[in-house]
C-alpha cells in the first residue's frame, strides 16, 4: 500500500514541481530523490507484514513478492532516470510532466503487483497505458511520434474493451471478482468463464505484446521518443507480466480450466519467440531491434506464466530485473550516438572503450550468456516449464530461438569491436554517464553470479 | 426478463463494436466503436449484477459500482484519444489511419 499511495503522490508533486521549478536539471533532481523516497517506502511496508501478506479492504494484497517486484520496478527506474534523465529535456518543454507520467505508470504497477480483485486488475491496466499513450506522442516535432502515439492509443483502448469483456464474462460464471473466491474449473467448466479466461488471455497478449498481437509493438516503440520507449519496453512491460501471471496463478488454477489456457497460451509462446526472433534477424536498426526483441523476450516470459510453479516465479523476479536493467542500459547507450542503425555502432570500442564494454555485457546478457543475469533467467524460466511436464517441445523451441537472438545481439558488439568507423555521438560522454553504466554493468554480471542474492528474498 | 437476452444483445453490441474497429479506416469511428464496446460490457455487467442479487448474493451491487469505474476510465481515455486524434489531425489534416503506414518505412 504504502509503495501504491506514495509513487501517487510522487506524481502530484512532479507536475507541481514543473510550476515552480524552472531549471530543467532540478527536475531531474527532484524526480530521482522522490523515487528514493518511494522505495524506502516500499521497502519499510516489509517488516508491517505478518504471515507473508495483508489484504486491504478485499481490494489489494501487499505480500513479500509484490514489495520485492516493487523494489525491483522501481530499482530499475532508478538506474532509467540516471541513466537517462538528461534525455527528458530534450523530448519537449514540459520535463516535469513527463516524470509525472512515469511516476503514475509505476503507480499501476505497484497496483499489478498487488490487486486480489479483478477491478484493481482492470485499473492496474488502464493506470499503466493511458499515461504510455501520452508519453509515445510527447515529441511533438516529427509526426512519427504523434503517429505512434495514435496507434498505440487505438490498439491499447480495443484491448481494454477486450479485456472489460473477459472479466464481465467470468463474473457472470462466478458471480464475484475477487480472484480468491473465483474458484473455476474446480467442477464442471462453465462455457461463460472459459470464453472469459480466453478473452483475458487475448488483451494481456495485447498489453505485453505477444503474437499474434504485437503488430503495435515494433511501429510505436519506432516512433515514440527514444527515452520513452526504453521504459516502455522494461519496467511497463515487466509490469504488465506480473498482472498476467498474478491473475492466471491466483484464479485460474483449477486443474479443468488450466489445461485449456495453458494450451492456448503454450501457442502463443511458440509464436511470439518464431515471429520476434525471426524478424529481429532482418533490422537494420538497432531500436527497431530492440523493439522486436522485446517481443522475443516476451516469449521467454510466457513461460513463467503458462508454468505454474515456484521456478516460474523466482524466474519472472530474475527476468523482469534482467532484462529491464540490461535494455535500459543499451538503450541509454543508443541514445547518445546520432545514428541508430548497426553501422552507427562502428568502431566504439577505438572511440569509447566504456561505452563498448558495458554495452557488450548487456547485449549478452539479453542474449543468456552465462555470467550475466539473462543466463539465470532464461534458466529458472526453462527449469520452471521443465518441470511442468509436457511442454518439452516449447523448450526445445525455446533454446533454438535463443540461438537465433545470439546473432542479432553479436551483430552489435561485431559491429563495435570489428569494424572499423568513427561513430558520432550526439553529445559529449560524460564521466558521471560512464560510471553509472559501469556500474549497470557489474549489476547485471553481479546477478549472473548470485542470482541468490535477488531470489532468497521472496 | 430472462438474462440471455441481454446476453445476447450486449454481445451483439460488442462484436458491432469490435468489427467498426478491424474495419473502419477512421480515427474518430474506430474510438466510437471503442465506446460502444465498453457500453456492451456495461449492460452486460448490470445484467449480470441483477442475476446474482436475484440468485440471493448480496455483494451484487459490486458490479454496478464496477460500471461507474468503467465509465470513469472512459472518459479519461477520452480526453486523452480525443487530443491524440487532434494532433495527428494538425500535423496531417486527415484523421485517416491509412496515413499510418508511413510508420513501416
């Protein structure tokens, strides 16, 4: 609760700090020390809790895994506004909002990362996207952005409808939408909740975009402010995934129903790792890769969520930390040199031997090489559908797409230390820029090392 | 009146709804139909709400109370699409999303 009211309040008081602050940096300033606050807040809920968790009002449920999502959410947002910070005043006049935005987006996942009823649910969704919708139109200059803004408000609003409707559908079956007393597939599957649960399934796929519905994802994170896309690939995304798994785990569990989703979700998962990697392979930009290879990392976390086991949670931790800080650290690394394209990234390892080496680890720590967080994670996330039995096949999959993502990642970091070019920055490096890479990159290898550190904590 | 009924009509609702959106090639149309999907599931709930407080639930009025948080969100995803629509309208004088496409190049 305390994390829900306070990243609220963070949010007012940035887009107050706009009318009286004039220097663009303080904003800045402002924004991280209030983001330290809210997570002294969330963290200091930890030892209110008795019993591994509390319900309020029958709406929210703070337990030990929403305060360590929580923790990690806005761990990584903190290390997005070092990072890239400075990037905000360059998107438009109004800094101040756009940390506004971002802090009410975290205020929806801290809602997904603790509703027991399906109306936070619904909330949680709606709290995470309108705010993206505004963010992904926010450069006002090119009409990319307003265009990519456009896009992703149609298609984020039909999911909404979409996902009204799934919930409609299995209240009428169950007659209460507290996901603990749901209690589906238990005896006989009622045809009203099972079209529910599809229709749930389908506008989740939506919001974290899975195939067949990610044709938004690639089009929007184009065109939206870099600086933006960066988080709405990570946290946002990251978010939305703990809403998916919390609701399937919490209220579809009944051994009847599960087996139908966790067959049309296990097709899902097979489709989105085919089409993100496979289309990966053919950019010739480095953020529109990145745009598809946050759909083939949704695919690994699919897994989490069709597996329901304790692996899929700790796995859902790791990969949510993972691959947040590694893609928000190549991200801030794109977004410094002019020209987006592999090429762009010729010859920095001659120029900026920084930059090169920290983005060489992130890259391949999204790719799961061991050593770096993404290998636990890809591993606690496989280990999870392992032992869930009869979804072999997708893990066989799921390892040869993996293979595949291997290529376009060490395309960047051939292009770096193998090719010759004088890659022009937009701006001069900055000492403090360095240092706060590095150390994103001892992080990630930090969390590849003991991946204990994060999962002893649930 | 038996609840099919309104079963039936709010899922006609819906998928006249959901249709406008796969087809229609305007903005402005496309966020009616958007409109008219939620005001399906609206009917649908209060429906639902008098079939539960009939069946003898007496936590029912939850999903009327659900119905004004859906018409809360509506009207913020409103304000916010609406100046969505006249930006790109300002840029391209056209709501058309056909002009979309110049996204994929």
């Amino acid at each position: 609760m305390n994390a829900l009211i306070s990243t609220a309040l963070a949010g007012v008081v940035m887009m107050f700090a706009g009318l009286f602050i004039r220097n663009k940096q303080h904003i800045k300033f402002v924004a991280i020390a209030a983001l330290l606050i809210v997570s002294v807040a969330n963290l200091a809920e930890l030892s209110t809790i008795e019993g591994g968790s509390r319900t309020v009002l029958g709406m929210v449920t703070v337990s030990h895994f929403s305060i360590l999502f929580n923790a990690i959410a806005f761990g990584a947002t903190l290390i997005y506004f070092l990072l890239s910070g400075s990037a905000f005043e360059k998107v438009g006049e109004h800094v101040a909002d756009y940390f506004a935005l971002v802090f009410f987006i975290l205020s929806g996942i801290t809602l997904a990362s603790s509703f027991s009823n399906l109306l936070m649910l619904f909330l949680a969704i709606e709290i995470i996207s309108i705010p993206q919708y505004i963010l992904a139109g926010s450069n006002k200059r090119t009409p990319k952005s307003s265009e990519a803004s456009l896009k992703y408000f149609l298609m984020g609003s039909f999911s909404t409808g979409i996902l009204l409707m799934g919930i409609t559908l299995i209240y009428g079956a169950a007659g209460t939408f507290n996901i603990e007393e749901l209690g589906l597939g238990n005896g006989d599957i009622n045809p009203l909740a099972l079209c529910g649960i599809i229709l749930l399934a389908f506008a989740l796929s939506f919001k974290v975009s899975a195939a067949p519905f990610h044709f938004w994802t690639p089009d929007v994170y184009d065109g939206s402010p870099t600086v933006f896309t960066s988080f709405m690939a990570t946290v946002v995304k990251a978010g939305s995934f703990i809403a998916f798994i919390r609701i399937f785990h919490g209220a579809f569990t009944g051994t009847n129903i599960s087996a139908h989703w966790q067959l049309l979700l296990s097709l899902v998962t097979a489709a989105t790792l085919l089409i993100g990697n496979f289309t990966a392979v053919f950019q010739q930009s480095v953020k529109r890769m990145l745009a598809y290879s946050s759909i083939a990392q949704a695919g690994f976390m699919l897994f989490a969520v069709i597996s329901m086991n304790k692996y899929a949670t700790q796995g859902i931790i790791l990969y949510a930390a993972a691959y947040s800080v590694a893609t928000i650290g190549v991200f801030a690394v794109t977004m410094k040199l002019k020209d987006y394209t592999f090429d762009g990234f010729n010859g920095l390892a001659r120029t900026q031997p920084v930059l090169a080496v920290t983005t060489a680890i992130f890259v391949c720590s999204l790719a799961g090489i061991p050593l770096t967080a993404g290998f636990f994670a890809k591993y606690f996330v496989l280990t999870a559908a392992v032992q869930q039995g009869n979804l072999l096949w997708l893990v066989v999959l799921a390892v040869l797409c993996a293979a595949i993502s291997a290529y376009y990642y060490f395309r960047v970091i051939i292009a770096m230390y193998f090719k010759q070019g004088e890659p022009a920055t937009k701006e001069e490096i900055t000492g403090g820029f360095k240092v706060m890479l590095v150390i994103t990159a001892a992080i990630v290898i930090l969390l590849g090392v003991f991946p204990g550190l994060l999962l002893n904590l649930i | 009146m038996p609840v099919q009924y309104y079963i039936f009509l709010s899922i006609v609702l819906f998928c006249i709804g959901v249709m406008g959106v796969l087809m229609r090639r305007n903005a402005i149309i496309i966020f009616m139909c958007v409109e008219l999907m939620l005001n399906a599931v609206n009917l649908l709930m209060v429906a639902f709400s008098k079939m539960w407080a009939d069946a003898g639930r007496v936590d029912a009025a939850g999903a009327q109370i659900f119905v004004f948080f859906i018409m809360v969100v509506a009207a913020a995803e409103v304000a916010v699409g609406l100046a969505i629509i006249v930006m790109v309208y300002r840029k391209s004088q056209s709501v058309d999303i056909n002009i979309m496409n110049r996204l994929k190049n």
